[in-house]
C-alpha cells in the first residue's frame, strides 16, 4: 500500500533526537527559554492556531507577503474564510481586546506552531515554531531596554556565536511619511531598473523597498536618502544607549536599512541574525507596534514584542547543551523489576533535579549500559538478583573511569541520591 507522508516544508519532531539532532535541540531550546522568560516575570498565554482570516488581515498589512501569499487559509463549513496564524502578534492582542484586557499592562510569552505557505528551504519551513513575548501597556522607554536584555540573556545562556542584533528606529508615524516620500522621490527616476517586485514594494509600501533582495536594488539603495535623517534626535539617542549599555554582552549594530516584514511596526525594531544561518539569518525579530491595539478596534496599548524562530534557533546550539543530570536505574531479572520500582519512585521525590532513566526493557546488562552510555548517563544504579537479596544496590560510575563502583545499602543510596 502507498505511504502517507508529512506535508511539505513540516517537520515531524522527537525529544529523542532520533530523526535528527536538530529535533533534540527543539525541545532543549524551547525548555531553557521558558525558564528566561519566568526570570523575566513573562506569563504564558495561548491562543488558537486557528483565527478568522481578517485578523491577519488587519494586522500584517494587505500588502505584506505573510498576508498576500503565504498564509494558509480556507473556508469552514459555514463558508467563513479562517486561517493557520503566520504570527502570534495579531491573535495575542485579539485575545486582550476581546477580553477587555487593553486598558491594563501585561508582559506575556507564547511557545507554539505557525504556518507560512513559503517556498521550503534550509531553515525555512511552511509549519514552525515560534517562542514570542509581548509587553503590552507600556510606552518607548524601558520596555526597549528589557527586551534588548531578553535578547541578550537568550544569546548569552545559549552561547550563540557569530550573532549580530541588528536595531532600528522606524520614527512617528510624520518622520516615516517624510521618509517614504523621499524615497519615493529618489526611486521614481530610477523605476526601470527595479524589478516587479520592487515596483510593487514602491507602489504599496516603499520601506519595505529596502528590505529588497536584488543585488541591483541594493547597489541602487546605496545613494538613497538615510532613514536616520529623518529621525528626531530622541529616536537616535534611544538607539545610541541601547548600543552603548549592551554591546559588551552581544554584537549590537545600528542598521538604518532594518525594516521588518510585518506592517504594525513604528519606533524601535530590531532583528537577529547568525552568519551560521545561511540564507535564512535571522533568527529572532520584532519591536514595537503602539498602534496595532486601535488599528484592530481596541484602546491605545503601546506595545512591543518579538518572536525567536526555534528551528533555526536550535540550529545553532550545538550538540553538548545537555546541563540535567541523568542517572540510570538497571534491574536485571524481570521478576525484580516491580519490586525495585518503589526504589525509583522514592529517588524521583528526593531530588527532582535529576532526570532517572528507568530502563523498560528485558535485555542484557551490556545493552543496559549502552543506553545508559548513549543517553549520557552520569551513574548506572544496578540491581540483580543477589543485590535484591541483601538489599543493596551498586552504583557504577559511567563518566568519570578513575571512580570505582561501589555496593550500597538502599539507604545509602538514598543520601548519595539527595547529594547530587
Ligand atoms: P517574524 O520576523 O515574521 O516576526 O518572525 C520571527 C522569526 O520567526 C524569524 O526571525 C524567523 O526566525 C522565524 N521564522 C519566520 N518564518 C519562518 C519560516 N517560514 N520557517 C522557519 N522560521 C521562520 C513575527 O512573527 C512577529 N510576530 C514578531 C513580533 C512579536 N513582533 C512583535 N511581537
């Protein structure tokens, strides 16, 4: 009979890693990053995967490509256009709205799947997952300094190398107007040597001209008026101090080219990016949407946030980020095994610290100790017949070959157990 196989571009993923380390990496990234985020006091919301197409709509810009081209949408069985979110920005503030949430602060976060019908690549993928954060309620000012930490502390508790955060201020909404009819004056001469897509860009959204990916536009860009020259003085200074208080824990460059993908965004944007990447760099984006709130029927919620791309997040954190403890627990004999199991169960409640592997399967010892090996077990706890009798255990040490194994009582192993 044919196979069924996954859709294109969506990745089937094991804690395991038995499909590939990057699958590994995933789940390892996605429970450090939660413990960030509860060092930072962020509160967990979740929202559907599924919203009425009009959100998306409404918030990305018509004239965005998430929007135009990548979202997966279709009708219900009421004939009601709803889509996969591409994003959770849009859901999170429908959700604050709709639960009459906007006049109030929240520092939020949210770890889930999104889906962009784009052409699959390496590092992109048509469904993902996104770890985002949202700080809603709080006017420019401090709210900038703690998201360029959250980003910092991420880069830092992961070690990423290579990678560079890229900032930007896209001004009010006068100073971006300003800019855009500069541009629009500088490219208007310059119209034939643009291709269709950057026609477009010009005709609907001419900032997002910059973000072009033609060589020639880019060479053409290099004598564009500056972003920067339309800023207040303000806007800089936010910019400058950023760079200055973070640049000792992270690559910090102010790109007066940044613009982001998504419509919503006004004053502070950034992005990170890792030369290790390839084509697909960035690895984490976003900034602050003040007007997104009214813009989707709700109050005034000045608001900013970003999103990290866990696959390609997970792609850069290497292999050794195993920091959990692990211990095997080995019984040999089956007709032990339930008997033993009470001793496990009492470790797991003393020291939850530790990850305790029990082994399930009725196998030899030697194969026992493989997979204690294979999954980086620090001791082996043995148990066959004749330890069972004398109530003892033996715990053999796995990493460290100077360090003897040795027969305890149960007791015994009870305190080494709490010691660890
Ligand atoms: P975004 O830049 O569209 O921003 O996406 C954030 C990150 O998601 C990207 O930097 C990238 O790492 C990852 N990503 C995007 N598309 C794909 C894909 N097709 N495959 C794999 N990874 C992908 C947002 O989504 C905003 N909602 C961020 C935000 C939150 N801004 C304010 N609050």
């Amino acid at each position: 009979m044919d196979k069924i196989h996954s859709l294109t571009g969506m990745l089937d993923l094991y804690e395991d890693g038995d499909s590939s380390e990057l699958s590994k990496n995933i789940f390892e990234t996605e429970k450090r990053i939660k413990k960030i985020f509860s060092n930072y006091y962020l509160k967990e919301i979740r929202t559907p995967a599924l919203e009425d197409t009009d959100l998306f709509k409404r918030s990305a810009g018509d004239i965005s490509d998430i929007v135009n081209k990548e979202i997966y949408s279709f009708q219900d069985r009421n004939d009601k256009s709803i889509s996969l979110r591409p994003e959770g920005t849009a859901s999170v503030i429908r959700s604050v709205i709709e639960k009459k949430l906007d006049q109030s602060t929240h520092k939020l976060w949210y770890m889930g799947p999104m889906w962009r019908y784009e052409r699959p690549q390496k590092g992109r993928y048509r469904q993902f997952y996104q770890a985002g954060v949202e700080i809603l309620g709080y006017p420019e000012g401090a709210p900038e300094f703690e998201m360029v930490s959250l980003v910092c502390s991420i880069v830092e508790e992961f070690n990423i190398a290579d990678c560079t955060l890229k900032i930007n201020h896209l001004g009010s909404q006068e100073n971006k107007k300003a800019y855009c009819d500069a541009l629009i004056k500088f490219l208007e001469p310059l119209k034939k040597n643009l291709d269709e897509k950057d026609l477009e860009r010009l005709a609907r959204n001419p900032l997002r001209v910059l973000d072009s990916k033609n060589q020639d536009t880019q060479l053409i860009l290099k004598d564009a008026p500056s972003l920067k020259e339309f800023l207040e003085p303000k806007s800089i200074e936010l910019l400058e101090s950023i760079k200055d208080e973070f640049s000792d824990i992270c690559n910090i460059e102010i790109d007066y080219t940044l613009v982001r993908g998504l419509d919503y965004y006004s004053g502070f944007v950034f992005e990170a990016l890792s030369s290790n990447l390839g084509a697909q760099d960035s690895f984490l984006g976003g900034g602050r949407y003040d007007d997104l709130c009214s813009k989707l029927g709700g109050k005034e919620l000045p608001s900013i946030g970003m999103a990290i791309g866990i696959e390609r997040f997970a792609s850069l954190i290497g292999n050794s980020t195993h920091s959990d403890k692990i211990l095997s627990f080995i019984t040999l004999g089956s007709t032990l095994e339930a008997k033993t199991y009470k001793i496990a169960h009492r470790l797991r409640s003393l020291n939850k610290d530790i990850i305790l592997d029990m082994q399930l399967s009725d196998s030899s010892l030697k194969a026992k100790l493989r997979r204690a090996n294979k999954n980086g077990s620090e001791y082996a706890i043995i148990v066959g017949e004749e330890e069972f009798n004398n109530d003892t255990v033996i715990i053999k040490p796995l990493k460290d070959e100077l360090k003897e194994q040795q027969t305890v009582s149960v007791d015994e192993l009870f305190d080494f157990y709490k010691a660890l």
